[in-house]
C-alpha cells in the first residue's frame, strides 16, 4: 500500500512538472500582477462615488447553502468547464462592488435551517429554526403559536407599493425559502394538507401551497417545482401519469392550478409545465405566469432534460421580461435551491454545477437590467461542512486527487470533503481507496468524517454581493435579517419612506435610522 500510495504522489509530481505548465507564462512577470492590481485600483476608486439612486426593480439571488467554499468552487469550476485552470475566473457575483458577511444563526439554532433563515432575508426578522414568515414567538409545530405572530416579505411591501413580484426556484415553490415571502408556517414541511396533523387543520392552520394561493393572491410570476402539492390526492400527474409516487397530495379535494387559472384567465395569465410552453410565451402578452415544471423539486441541472425542463436562467430571462414591463418596477426573488440538496447528499458534482448555473441565471439578469436603477443582491441563506483542500496543483480538476497521500493510513483522497454525510465508507476496517472507484462520475458521494445520512449545514457566516442603488449599505458584518431593510430602503417601499421626497430619481442623503446606526459614506 505504500508503494501504491508513492506512485500516486509521483504520478501527481509528473503530470504537474513535465505535461501542461501549472500556470500562465505571463504570471512569472510581477508586471502581469501590478497591471491586474492597478487596473482593479481603478475600478475601486469609481466605487467613491457611491449610487443613491432610488431603486425601481429589487432583485435577491439566493443560493442556498451556498457558503464560501462553494462560491470559490463553483469559481473553479466555471473556468475549467470553459477550458481554462479556474482559479483566476471571475464568476458573475464576483464583479459586484460590495461583499459583506451575513450572521446565519437563527433565534433558537447556532447552525440554522433554510426556514428561520428565509424569514431573516426576506422578512427583516430572526426567526425559530423550521418556521416561516412567523416571529421567533412563534414555537415549531404548535398551530396555536401562529395567530398574531406572522411577518410580512418584502415581497408584499413590494407588491403593496404597486410593482410586480416574482418568485423563481430549482426547489418546489412551497420549499422553505419561497414560502417565506408569502406564507406564515409553524412548520415549514407543511406542504399541503396531507403533511398536516389532525389538529392544526382543525385548529385553523392553513398549508403552505394553500398560502400561495390565497395569502398575495396577485403575486405576478411564480416558476419552480411541486405540482403535487396543488392538486387532489391521486391525480395523476401531467408529466408523469403511470408514477404513483407523483400523484397529487390535497386531502381537501382542492386544485389549486385550476383556481389559480380560472382567477388569471381573463387578466393574461398562463400556467405552464414544461419548457416549451414557457419559451413559446411572448412576455409582452402575460401578466401572470404559473410555471411548475415538476412534481417535487426540479431535476439536477446535470440532470436536466433540456427539452422539456427549463434551466434557472431561461426561467429568470422570462421572469425579467414580464415583471419589468410594471412602470413601478418589480421586486424578484431567484433561488438556486438545489445547490443546498448536492451538499446534503455528499454530491458535490450536483452541487457545483448547481451554483455555476444560478451565476449565468445572475449574468442574464444583469444584461436584462440596468445597474443604475436596479439593485442586485446574491447572498446564501447558510453555509455547508464542505471544504476543498489538500495542497492540490494549479489547474488541478476541482473534483480530483490531492497530490499526496494520507502520512496515516497511505491513501489518496480528493480535494472536495465533508465534514460530515453520507460519503463516510469503511471497507475491510479501513478508509475506503478512492483510487478503486469513480470519483468523477456525477453522483459520486465525497468522503466525510462522520457518517451520517444527510450531510449537514456549516454555522459561518455567508458571503452577500451587492450592486445597484443603495448598495454600499450592505458592508461589514451584519445581521442576515439586515438585508431586507437595505433593499426596501433602496426601493422606497415598507417602512422606509421618508427619505424618499427627493427629485430626480435619487433618495435623500439621510436615512431614518437610529443614531448608533450611522450612514456610510
């Protein structure tokens, strides 16, 4: 075994020293590095001058679990799909101005769930682990915590002060971090009645995709997954009709499609539940779209049938077209939710290219836009134990070897790790040889430290990039339920009005803040 093992280390050496160079000829120069760092000198100093623009359009990209080790793979990995060694890309987030650090925690959890988090950003308070649009006086699972306790979205201040909203989503549309900005749940797994105990639908509590319907019956654009969860127990689905594990869920009898259509049909609404209908709309002539495109949450970008499913950027370009016609502007929540599910199931692969396709959702949203009256946040609700390391090469493949073995037990192991998850395999008492197996192919499961069926989420703080008016409010190290308050303050909308008298576009110089809140300048 330790032959085996300094074979690989040597092999490792080899390919780095004699094949392809481990880096750019160019980066021998330190005029290549004080060029690049001159010419980023330069943009900086354009960031002096800072935009106080009053904020039409309001756009919030979440990548769920997507902490900094995945922003800086998913970097990786965008420059080596585009044939190049991948740590010098720049992804699209990364040319916002402004980058700050987010507190994840939520009131009751140090390492929190997607729910109380959701609430944080899109809410503007800290909430109880597995609940939302509910104050943390709101206690998980007791229906009766509920009344009194709800909080509203910005996406109902939004739509309060006269834009279009929308909601897009890899996940299924009443997932955690989409019914936080329209629904108030004591347990976010409420998906529709059949996932409810007795009591709490006796007790008056309402299911999550009930909500959707109900709660902002005029939400604009809604795009993601969960048909199930809106159709009656037993309905076959459209798209898979002979798999019983698809069939609809609704205990009540309810189609909420239907009621949602038969509200819509007069007022240029359409649902949709496939790609091809959506891309055949002319966005000119809907002002209500229903697209849900699968029966759970949607299939893996890698996974994804390109004729029949939507990518997340085909779904933010349609989404874009139809909101933005709203003279008043639009607020548009984007979340890249399936990064989250990869991490869980210890595949990175799945995770990766997850997060590099809400990039190039990011980068259609910017060509869409403009900087100079659109504010764009990207943030994650939380982070993953996922790591990367290993002394790996300059170009090494983000999925590969490191160029060594363990000095413990003389085996090769890859870069990409797990704290924790489902990749813990002993075989003959020992740690498993990844060299025996395929740890390229896309569902390979990385090796963890501690088994355990779904990997777990990582407590640091996530990173949030910002552009657009108003967006060097978003600085330092905050609170993750500040995030709201800076874009309705940007957007003029909720409670923050009163700095918004001034003419020419621009907001007022002063915000109504407290005096240990100070304005940066």
């Amino acid at each position: 075994m330790k032959v085996f093992g300094l074979l690989i280390a040597c092999s490792c050496f080899i390919s780095g020293s004699l094949g392809k160079p481990p880096f750019p000829e160019e980066e021998k120069d330190p005029k290549f590095w004080h060029t690049k760092a001159q010419r980023a000198l330069k943009s900086a100093l354009t960031v002096q001058h800072l935009n106080k623009n009053k904020a039409k359009n309001i756009i919030l990209f979440l990548g769920d679990g997507m902490g900094v080790p995945t922003v800086t793979t998913a970097r990786i990995l965008k420059g080596q799909l585009n044939g190049q060694s991948g740590e010098e890309t720049v992804l699209e987030m990364d040319k916002f101005p402004f980058v700050s650090l987010a507190k994840t925690y939520n009131t009751d959890a140090q390492v929190p769930d997607s729910a109380g988090t959701a609430t944080a950003f899109l809410c503007g308070v800290k909430a109880n682990e597995g609940t939302v649009g509910v104050s943390a006086a709101a206690v998980r699972f007791q229906c009766n915590t509920t009344k009194g306790n709800e909080v509203t979205s910005i996406l109902r201040w939004a739509k309060d002060a006269g834009k279009s909203v929308g909601i897009v989503t890899t996940t299924r549309v009443v997932h955690a971090t989409p019914s936080a900005a329209y629904a108030h749940s004591v347990n976010r797994d409420w998906y529709s009645d059949n996932e409810m105990p007795a009591e709490a639908l006796q007790a008056g509590c309402k299911d999550i995709a009930r909500q959707l319907i109900e709660n902002i019956p005029n939400i604009d654009v809604v795009m993601g997954g969960g048909r199930k969860y809106m159709i009656p127990k037993d309905t076959p689905d459209v798209e898979y009709p002979t798999q019983t594990k698809h069939n609809g869920t609704r205990k009540d009898g309810r189609n909420l499609v239907q009621e949602w259509v038969n509200r819509v049909k007069d007022k240029k609404g359409h649902y949709v539940w496939n790609k091809k209908q959506l891309l055949s709309l002319n966005p000119n002539n809907v002002d209500y779209l229903l697209g849900l495109f699968e029966p759970s949450d949607m299939t893996y970008d890698l996974e994804r049938n390109a004729e029949t499913d939507p990518s997340l950027t085909e779904m933010v370009d349609v989404a874009i077209k139809i909101l933005k016609k709203n003279q008043e502007g639009f607020y548009l929540l984007v979340e890249g939710g399936r990064i989250d599910h990869g991490h869980h199931e210890g595949k990175a692969k799945q995770a990766l290219h997850e997060a590099v396709e809400m990039d190039r959702a990011i980068g259609r949203a910017d060509l869409l836009t403009s900087v100079y009256d659109t504010l764009t946040v990207v943030t994650a609700d939380h982070s993953h134990v996922f790591t990367f390391g290993g002394y790996t090469r300059r170009g090494n493949s983000i999925f590969g070897l490191a160029p060594m073995v363990s000095d413990i037990d003389q085996k090769p192991f890859t870069s990409i790790l797990y704290g924790n998850g489902p990749g813990y395999k002993i075989i003959n008492g020992t740690r498993e040889n990844v060299s025996t197996i395929n740890y390229m192919e896309d569902n390979y499961q990385a090796q963890s430290a501690v088994p355990i069926a779904s990997e777990t989420h990582g407590g640091e703080d996530v990173a949030v990039f910002a552009k657009g008016p108003m967006a060097h409010l978003l600085h330092g190290v905050q609170e993750q339920n500040y995030i709201p308050h800076v874009m309705a303050y940007a957007a003029c909308i909720g409670q923050n009005r009163d700095h918004c008298g001034a003419s020419g576009g621009t907001v007022g110089l002063q915000p109504v803040l407290s005096s240990s809140q100070p304005f940066l300048q």
